[in-house]
C-alpha cells in the first residue's frame, strides 16, 4: 500500500472518462477507511439522518432494533437525544440467533411487548434489521405482517444493510420507500404540495417556499415538519411530490404508481447561474413565472462582499456537508476561487462537473474519504486556508472551517447567500483570534 494519500486531478479524470474511474475511488473494490464515518459517528443512525434516525421521522412512531449488540451499540448514541426518549427498543441477537434466525419466532412478541409498555399506542412501529438478516436471507415483510396481527398496529420493516451500499437501492433509498409506502390513498388538491427528499425541514427563509405560494400552492407538506401521524397520511393529498434529493426518486415512482402523484425533480447547486435556470425551467413546467430577483441579488451579495474582502482564499472542500462537494467546488472555482483539493465519492453523474473543473482547475487533487491510503494525508502539502465540510476540517486541523451539516436544510439562492455569510464570518474569526 501507498505511504501516502492517493489522489487524481481533475484534469486525470477527465481524461480517463467516467467509465474508467480508477479503482482507489470506488470503495467496493478495496478495504474501507470510513474516516468520514467515524468523524461523524456516523453508523447508519448516529450524527445526522442514517437508517435508524431516518425512520423514525415518521411521526408518532417507535422503533424496534433487531441485531447482535454489536450493532445496537451506537444506538444509544441517539437514544439519549430528548427527542428520542422512549423511542427506541432492542432485540438483541445471540450466536444461536446468528445461526439458525431463531429470533424471528419472538419479533411478534417483542413488538406486543413494545406496544404495551407505552403509555399511548405508537402509529407505527418500525423494525429495523442488520446485515445478518440480509445474509440469513429474512422475508422481513412477512415477519411484519404476523407482528400487524398479533398487535393491531401497523409495522414497517427498514433495512440498515451496508452490504447493499453499493447497490441499486442503497438503504438510505431505501428507507424512503419504506416511509413513504405508508401513504394511504386520499382525494388529491390542486393546492397541496409535498418536499420530498430531506428527513428534516428546509430553512424557514429558503425563497422556494415563497414561491410555490406564489404558483398558488397554499400546503406545503415535508415529513420533517409533520406533527402528528395523521398529518404525515395528509400528504397522500399532494397534487405532486418535489424531489430536491435524487435518494428519494424510488420513493415517488412508488408514489406516482400507488397513489398516481407525479413528481418533479430540482437539484441543490451553488452556481447562481444554474439555480436561476432551474427555476424558470420549474415555472414553465407549473406554467408560471417566479419573480427570483430579491432572492439572487442577497446571493449575489453575499458572494461579492466575500470576494471583496478575500479574492486570494483557497478552499479545500469535504463530502460531509449539505451540498454536492463537486458541484460546489465548481461553483467557488467560478466565483473566482482556488479549490486545492476536494474529498468526495466520486461517480460517473458526477462527470458534469468533474469536466468543467477539469476546464478551469485542472489541478484540483480530488481523494476519496474512504480510500486507505488516507491515513497518510497530511495538509503540510496543501496551499488550502479555509475548508468546508466537517471531513475538510479534519484533514486541516489548523485551517477556519464551515462543518455546513446541520439537519435543517438549505436550498437555493438561501443556500448560497447563508453559506457566503457562513465563510466570512469564519475568516474574520480568524483574523480576530491572530
């Protein structure tokens, strides 16, 4: 192995094309350093929205963890945040279990087990199954429906399966499926529109928001901001579902199958240019004009008042933060900006703006976070003054950073104009603390 970190310039992978992305950037081809994993304790559950959070944003819903200890461990991690208190519940596995799937006999139980044990009755309980069950084969959803008629309460099988992270449906996919298949038919309105794509909220003063309203849209529904279950079931009234996050599109193919609600696609981007394109091309397809100028001008601002103050900044930018690290290195290289170097997963959809990089920055180096051979990174050689992401900061421990990964999500001209503001702000706490 290597000594030191592995890494292509974008000009390199320009040149090798998607369909020869070398093998040290694909992680299923090699052993993993899950170095962003475990900055962020981030098992499918812990920091932010994995497998086990996820779920649970359904409203008035509890969770029952079916794994050998080693799994549930982290768990508790999560379940010690006040929010949820009283919300999870574990099946631990021993090794006759492992061998032989014998707890599968006892899940019915332990649901009823769980349902009585609450003061008031969940609206759904969701099981969440391991690796194991993958390897053992389970028919989860069988399982659930012998759970459903021993305790008359609906349950949901989601699956935390690294083994499938690679795959079509990775389980970040598909707990979206398995959350939103619990809609239930209802009479749609012309006025009601769901957010699909986020388990939190966007940010209260995204201008999206605005607009739709201003398209006559009067509900706006997102599961992150339902209260009760009932609320949650009023989205099943959507006249279409707005993917703003591809993981989600299985999940309104489901929709627009069960419930026959289409759906419309939107990207977060970081370039004004592209985020004033896709909404006109978003007014078009509702048949209206949105009146963007306030909105792109803040941005705009925010971004000039950067430039102005430093034109010189060289960023380094991670994967772990609320954006497309590809997608936003671009944008800061078009902003006039160096980006040295870029830690991100790269894939072939990617290419977009790999070669455009490759155009303007052909020396960014870009790493891949799980490639071993980042244990040997070192920032000695890195020219990077100000990071992004909270697996940016890592790499540069001496450098300001913006981490960007809170849960409330932003979008749009918000995203850019708060994230500008975020960057200043960073680097003039850095002058202030010299």
């Amino acid at each position: 192995m290597s000594s030191e970190a592995i890494y292509y310039t974008a000009q390199q992978l320009a040149e090798m094309g998607k369909e020869e992305i070398p093998s040290e950037l694909i992680s299923n081809t090699h052993l993993i350093y899950s170095s962003p994993a475990t900055l962020a304790f981030n098992s499918p559950g812990a920091e932010g929205f994995g497998v086990k959070r996820a779920a649970l944003s359904v409203p008035e819903s509890v969770m029952l963890l079916v794994a050998p200890g080693c799994c549930g461990r982290n768990t508790s991690a999560i379940s010690s945040m006040r929010a949820y208190h009283h919300r999870y519940f574990y099946l631990m596995m021993d090794e006759t279990d492992l061998v032989t799937g014998r707890h599968l006999k006892v899940i019915p139980d332990a649901v009823q087990e769980v349902v009585d044990s609450l003061e008031k009755k969940p609206a759904v309980v969701m099981i969440c199954i391991t690796c194991v069950d993958a390897l053992l084969g389970t028919d989860m959803e069988r399982v659930c429906r012998r759970a459903e008629e021993k305790t008359g309460v609906r349950v949901k099988p989601c699956y935390m399966y690294a083994l499938t992270r690679e795959g079509r449906k990775p389980p970040m996919v598909h707990v979206r499926q398995s959350i939103y298949s619990m809609l239930e038919q209802r009479s749609r309105r012309s006025s009601s529109v769901n957010i699909m794509g986020f388990f939190a909220p966007l940010n209260d003063d995204t201008e999206l928001y605005a607009m739709l309203k201003s398209a006559g849209v009067r509900n706006i529904r997102e599961i992150g901001r339902c209260k009760t279950y009932e609320e949650f079931q009023m989205m099943a009234e959507a006249n279409f579902n707005l993917i703003l996050n591809p993981e989600a599109r299985f999940a309104a193919e489901d929709l627009q199958y069960k419930l026959g609600i289409p759906s419309v696609e939107m990207t977060r981007m970081y370039q004004i240019d592209r985020i004033q394109r896709q909404y006109e091309a978003f007014g078009q397809a509702l048949g209206v004009t949105f009146d963007d100028a306030s909105y792109r001008q803040e941005a705009e601002a925010a971004i000039a008042e950067f430039q102005e103050k430093y034109p010189d900044t060289v960023f380094a930018v991670g994967e772990a933060m609320n954006g497309n690290p590809f997608e936003l290195s671009l944008a800061l290289t078009r902003y006039g900006f160096k980006v040295s170097e870029i830690y991100g997963t790269i894939a072939p959809e990617f290419y977009v703006y790999v070669n455009k990089l490759a155009q303007l920055s052909p020396e960014t180096k870009i790493y891949s976070n799980l490639e071993p051979t980042m244990l040997y990174y070192s920032c000695s050689t890195s020219d990077a003054d100000l990071t992004i992401g909270k697996d940016a900061g890592y790499y540069h421990p001496g450098c300001p950073n913006v981490q960007w990964n809170s849960d409330v999500q932003p979008f749009g001209y918000e995203a850019v104009r708060d994230l500008f503001r975020a960057l200043l702000q960073a680097k003039q706490g850095e002058e202030e603390t010299r």
